[in-house]
C-alpha cells in the first residue's frame, strides 16, 4: 500500500480549511486526500482526479466512509480548468500535484512498470491511451530512444542501452520487461552496474515518462492550475524526478514576479501585471530521514508550496 509522502508538511502548508473546496490532481490510493478530507470536514468539497482508473478504485475504498462531497475524476491534472468548468466549480481553496507514480501501480506485475516482474511492455497510466511501452520501443530511432534514456533517466549509459534495445527490437527480442532488462545488463559492463539501485532503474523511469508525457506541457499547465486557485488559496506540488522539479519552479516564480503572464491568457486567469503567487518555500522541502527509512520510495521527493496573492 502506497504510503503518503511527507503528509504532515502537505496538510500544514494546505491548511485545508473546513467546509473550503480542495483538489488532489493525483490522487492515488488517497492517503493525502483522506487527511484532506478529514480537515475539510462533512461541508467540504473533494476533487479527486486520476490518470489511472484502478487507483481511482482504490481511492474510493479508502475515501467512501468519509462524510464530504467527493467528486472522483478520470482525467489529467494539466486539465484543472476545464475539470472545474465541468463540475461548475469557479475556483477552489487547495491544489495537491504529487507526481509520478505509486507504490500499488509499481506493484501490480501486469502493468510493466517494475523490473523486477517479467510482463508485457505496457507502462501506461491511462489505459485508456494507445500507445504503449511497447508501441514506444517499436516506433522510436537509437538517437531519440538515447536522448529518452539520457534526459528523463539521467542514464550515462544511454546510447550502449539503446543499441541494445534496438539490437534486440531487430532480433524480435523486445517484448517484455524481461527483455529491457536484458538489453541494459547487456548494454553495461558488469563492473560499472550498480548495486545500490537495480542498474535497469533509469531506463524503466525514463521510458515510462515517454510513454505517459509526464512532462509535456508541464510547467504552462501548472501555471493555468494556480488560476484555479482563489486568492489566499494554497498549491503544493511533489515532484520525484529534476526536470518536474524544474517545471514547478520556474513556474511558480514566473507567477510570483511583476510582470505580465502571457502563458495564462488562455486560462482562468486573465493576463497578469502583478504578482499572482507568493512563493512560500523558496528552497524546496525534502523528507526527513527518518522518513526516508520508513518510505525510501520518498527519497527523491521536492515539495514547494505557493499561495494565490493576485
Ligand atoms: C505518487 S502517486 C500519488 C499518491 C497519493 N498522493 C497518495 O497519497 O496515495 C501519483 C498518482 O498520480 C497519478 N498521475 C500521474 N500523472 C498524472 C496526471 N498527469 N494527471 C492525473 N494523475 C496523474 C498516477 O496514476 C498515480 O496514481
């Protein structure tokens, strides 16, 4: 079961106030969104949204007993805006991005997001979505299958595993997890594999961001997002990898500087002169260590927390 990452520091930054409107865009097993709801209390108002029908499943089992409006979404958190207007929610008082994926998604050994079950090469979040890991690995050339490896895994040894892939791919030798971690304990020579980190991790990571487009459009929608907000209203995003770090960043300080902000003329928010956000953790907040041996799945984790000023 998918322990929530760094729960006590989310809730005192929210400070979900009760009877208010909160929206958790990832919702998962819904271990952030009961504390939520349990602040927000039976006058409140939950949105929760998932890419992945079976955590929403999930979320509903650990959320059903709660007294509250809940409205549980399948869709992406990028779509905030146009969720809300469907819903016919103006604007609501708490925003939650905690990204990437969960404990029960890596575990499920029939969705090929883990190395260590030997399964189809699927990876998809939303199963709703055509194109796999599979579709991905058939379709993609050794230049762009490297730079994947090298940007969203942050892999030195990109360009070998890529041959490899391609290598098997040509073979008829790429159809499962099996064969992708074949192809990298192929790619690496054996004295440079890792033995802290399963040295097919990265490749793993970097793939499943390509098949999901974790980052596209992220740091123009997280911008939209905030437009959500009311004023006084609070976001806390959680990001696992550097490059959805980087997103939030720049695109909570773009919000919280004077100057115009094209990016949200399309969005609920009208184009900006003055400052929207005020940034309230200008370093990012990392978990404790205690809680990092508790949960190492929440090793990677940045939490930054904005609040709506304009
Ligand atoms: C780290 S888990 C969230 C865990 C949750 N906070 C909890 O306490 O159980 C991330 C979840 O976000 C979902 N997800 C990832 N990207 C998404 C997106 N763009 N829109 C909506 N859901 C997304 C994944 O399917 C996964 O269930």
């Amino acid at each position: 079961m998918h322990k929530p990452v760094m729960l006590d520091e989310v809730i005192q930054l929210l400070s979900p106030p009760p009877g208010g409107v909160a929206v958790d865009g990832t919702v998962g097993a819904g271990g952030h969104a009961r504390t939520l709801a349990e602040r927000l209390g039976p006058t409140g108002t939950l949105i929760a949204i998932d890419r992945d029908t079976s955590m929403l499943d999930l979320a509903y089992q650990t959320l059903r007993d709660l007294p509250i409006t809940l409205h549980m979404v399948h869709g992406d958190y990028r779509d905030l805006p146009a969720i809300l207007d469907e819903l016919g929610i103006p604007q609501v008082d708490t925003i939650l991005i905690d990204m990437g994926v969960c404990s029960d998604q890596l575990d499920d050994p029939e969705r090929g997001l883990a190395f260590r079950y030997d399964a189809p090469l699927d990876m998809r979040l939303d199963r709703s979505q055509s194109e796999t890991a599979a579709h991905l690995l058939r379709r993609v050339s050794v230049g762009e299958l490297a730079r994947i490896l090298r940007d969203y895994g942050g892999e030195r040894w990109a360009n070998p595993i890529a041959k490899a892939i391609i290598r098997r791919r040509e073979a008829g030798r790429m159809n499962t997890t099996g064969d992708l971690v074949a192809a990298v304990l192929e790619a690496i020579p054996r004295k440079y594999q890792e033995k802290r980190i399963h040295p097919a991790t990265r490749t793993f990571q970097a793939i499943r961001i390509a098949v999901n487009r974790e980052l596209d459009r992220l740091q123009e929608s997280l911008q939209a997002i905030c437009g959500c907000l009311r004023i006084g209203g609070r976001i806390v995003a959680i990001a696992y990898h550097s490059l959805e770090d980087r997103a939030v960043k720049h695109a909570f300080r773009e919000l919280s500087v004077r100057q115009p902000v094209h990016a949200l003329a399309t969005s609920k928010m009208p184009t900006a002169t003055r400052p929207v956000l005020e940034v309230l953790t200008p370093k990012p907040l990392e978990p404790s260590d205690e809680e990092i041996c508790q949960n190492p799945r929440a090793r990677s984790a940045k939490l930054r927390a904005a609040q709506r000023i304009g």
